[in-house]
C-alpha cells in the first residue's frame, strides 16, 4: 500500500536529498515548510547551504508538472506540496498557530480529513518534541529512520594468530603472504600477528601483511600503544597510498594530538622554516558545535574573532610539541611567539569545516576535527575538496553529539567510517577506553560516564 509522508523542516534541512529515498510512496511537503525555507535559505553555514539546495531541487521539479497534483519521480515515488491547512480548529486550544511546528501538525490533519483519508499521513521529524505535540494530535509521527547508518563496529584492526614462519616473513622481508586470510580482512585494515610470546604489528594492503614500524612525529613524539602504533603509520604515509585517515574513540587517547604532531612532521622544520617535501601547509578546521549549524554563520564578529574559540582549543597541544622539539628557546612567551608565527607564515591555517566547501585543496595536510559535529552531507563535501597531493584526516568521538538532530548513528564521523572502510585509499583506527594515555582519571571517566 502507498504510503503518504509529510517531512518536517528539520529533515529537509539535514539531507536536502532526502525526498528521494522513500521508494514509490507519497511524499508531502507544506506551505509553512515552504515558508521556513525561503527565510533560511540567506543564512550563513550549512542550514542556508541545504535550504536554497532543497530549493533548487524544488524549483527543477516544478518544471516537470504540478506540485499541486505531485510529480512523479524517478525512484517511483509522488512529490506533492499543500499549501493549506493551517487552521486552529484542527488544533488543541492550548496550540498556537504562531508556532511553525504547530502549523505542519494542523496541515497533517488537514491532509487527514481530505485528500489522504484512506492513508492517513506519518509525519517524519527529528524534532523530539514535535513527534511528541504530533502524538498528542492523534497523528502518526516518526524518526527519520533512513539517514541512519548501519553500524558494524569495525575498529580498523584485528588479532589474528599464525605459523611462526609467517612472523618471521614478515620480520625478514617486510612483508608476508596473506592469502589464507584474504577473506577476513578488509583492504588496510591493521592486523596484530600472534604465534605464542611472538607477535608482529602489520597492515593488510593487496593481499599481504606489510609491517607496520614504530615512528616518531615532530616533538619527539612517540607512540604509547599498538594502536597508536598503527594511528602513525596511518598518518605518515604516503599520499598516494593513504589519502584519508579517520581516528575515532574517546577523549583522551591523542587523536588530535598525534595528527597535530604528524602534520607538522610533514610541513614544518622546527626553526621557523617550511618543510616542502610533502605538503605546503596544514589546515585545521572542525564544525561548530555551539548552534544547530555546523559552520561559523551564527558566531558574533569577522573570521578572525568567529575563528578564536577554533584556535584556543589546539593552542596548548601546539605549544607542547614545540616546546619538546626544542623551539627558539624554553620561555614559554618564545614558544607562543613560535606557535603564532606558525600561522603568521601560513603554514597552519584554521578554516571552519563549511568554509572548505566550495575549494580545491591541494598539497596540504588537512583534519577535521570533532566530526561527530558534523552532518553526512557536510564531511561528504569537506572531503571530496581534497585536491591532488592532499591527505585528509577526520577524528572525533561518534558518541559525543553536540548538534541537534546528530546522534552515533547519523553523524558525519560514523558515516564516512562506514562508507569508506575497506577501500584502498583509507585507513582507520578505533581507539577505546583501554587506550586513553591522558591520565588515569581521564581513562576511568571515559569509562564511567558514558
């Protein structure tokens, strides 16, 4: 049976894309929607981003027919606009037209009572407190169920125990035959060799073990676990062999650190000078999780004063790496001063995630930061910038939702993990508890407090 849905805002503004993912059912869209969308379509980051984008989709269909009467789309589906309906009779008394979610629940009745009465509409909203006022109005009302991504809990590694020769193999030449494991790994996913006492740290890549060596980064930095282990090998490889790295797990286990230090490894000398061997810079960026848009538009003040609360946050990790590398000198106005030149020169750059769409960015060494902060359709775009010669670093904590409507299972993080696990141009690591190395305080709340 054909099924009629009506999306709330709030859908349309996530995914702009979304009204073509309900298979061969109806699809209703409302004045008041209509409305919300021509006043958000002039804001600054993503919201105005998405809304003139699901206007522009709109105005593409309305070429095809009557909205009024629905267009038929490609995936079977009818899309149908209703401009009326807003009336307080369809409404309890206590339920104020004034209120834009209120207006979509009288236009859902509305719909009821006429042109949908053999199927009662379902209101679609990620809104909790609209599924809850909808309820109240004896409407079916639901989540959003296809944005959400099937999780697997894939971490990026895996033990696995072989003949010793294998070991030895892969000690003696670098590298050893996987092919009777082929079948259970995924393409540069890190395995830990076992054989007794004997063990080997390795990275799965075109059918081998390849061995994976322990590193040091810029500062003297060096690896404090296995996985930290393959979370800088994934960082200093080659932009031809590993173009993307995703670090994700709790607080407390060096993901930004370690990319901040594997970044200035590749760009920067210690003595005020550029390194040009790999990238020209390092840009940092991460979406803005202090409003419901992921981007910088609601922040008071020009770029630089928005980009202030950004630049706060890496300044101590920053400070600390030069200082352990040996900067000017070990007075910490010197070490500041170093850090500041660092973006004085342009070697680092902090951009705010939205401002990356749109660019092409080549030869720099780019982290975005906090990605659980970010939508699908936001890290989609930040990492399909990336130009020639650039490696994109993506980190975060997929539980740690800060943004309305973003939750561990439609996260921007989790999405692009999923998405790109097992291609060749990836590698990824999933940090846990057990790896936190910031203190043992850290490592137990990061437990505890869930």
């Amino acid at each position: 049976m054909i099924k009629n849905y009506i999306l709330d805002t709030n859908v349309l503004l996530q995914n702009p894309h979304s009204i073509f993912e309900f298979g061969d059912n109806c699809l209703w869209i409302c004045g008041t929607t209509l409305q919300e969308l021509d006043h958000l379509k002039s804001v600054g980051g993503e919201t105005g981003y998405n809304a003139r984008e699901i206007c522009r989709i709109l105005d593409e269909m309305r070429l095809k027919g009557s909205l009024l009467d629905g267009i038929k789309m490609e995936n079977g589906g009818t899309l149908l606009i209703e401009p009326d309906g807003v009336s307080a009779k369809y409404l309890p008394d206590g339920f104020s037209l004034d209120v834009p979610d209120n207006r979509i629940i009288s236009t859902c009745i509305f719909l009821n009572t006429t042109r949908c009465q053999e199927s009662p509409v379902i209101l679609l909203t990620n809104d909790i407190s609209m599924r809850v006022n909808a309820s109240i109005c004896g409407l079916c009302v639901e989540g959003v169920k296809n944005d959400k991504v099937k999780k697997t809990n894939y971490t990026g590694h895996t033990d696995i125990d072989v003949p010793q020769e294998v070991i030895d193999e892969l000690y003696a030449k670098g590298n050893a035959d996987a092919s009777d494991y082929k079948n259970d790994l995924l393409e540069n996913e890190f395995v830990t060799l076992h054989n007794g006492n004997q063990s080997g740290l390795s990275i799965f890549r075109s059918g081998y073990f390849n061995i994976v060596k322990e590193q040091r980064l810029f500062g003297g930095v060096r690896p404090l676990n296995k996985m930290q282990t393959y979370a800088i090998h994934a960082l200093m490889a080659p932009v031809e062999e590993i173009p993307l790295v995703i670090l994700s797990g709790p607080a407390g286990t060096a993901k930004t650190f370690l990319s901040l230090a594997a970044g200035l490894t590749q760009t920067y000398s210690g003595q005020g000078k550029q390194v040009n061997d790999e990238f020209r810079k390092m840009m940092i960026s991460r979406p803005n999780a202090g409003s419901s848009d992921p981007g910088f538009g609601y922040l008071p003040g020009h770029l630089d004063e928005k980009m202030a609360p950004l630049l706060a946050s890496y300044y101590d990790n920053l400070e600390e790496l030069i200082r352990n590398k040996g900067g000017r000198s070990e007075n910490p106005q010197d070490i500041k001063n170093e850090v500041d030149d660092l973006f004085a020169a342009g070697i680092i750059e902090i951009v705010p995630l939205n401002y990356i769409r749109g660019r092409s960015i080549s030869d720099s060494y780019i982290i975005c930061d906090e990605a659980e902060n970010a939508t699908k359709n936001l890290i989609r775009d930040v990492v399909t910038r990336a130009g020639r010669g650039s490696k994109v670093i993506v980190t975060g904590d997929e539980r740690q939702c800060d943004v309305p409507g973003l939750d561990e299972f439609n996260n921007g993080l989790v999405y692009l993990a999923e998405k790109m696990k097992g291609s060749s141009l990836c590698a990824i690591v999933r940090f846990s508890e057990s790896n936190c190395v910031r203190s043992k305080l850290a490592e137990t709340a990061s437990r505890m407090l869930k």
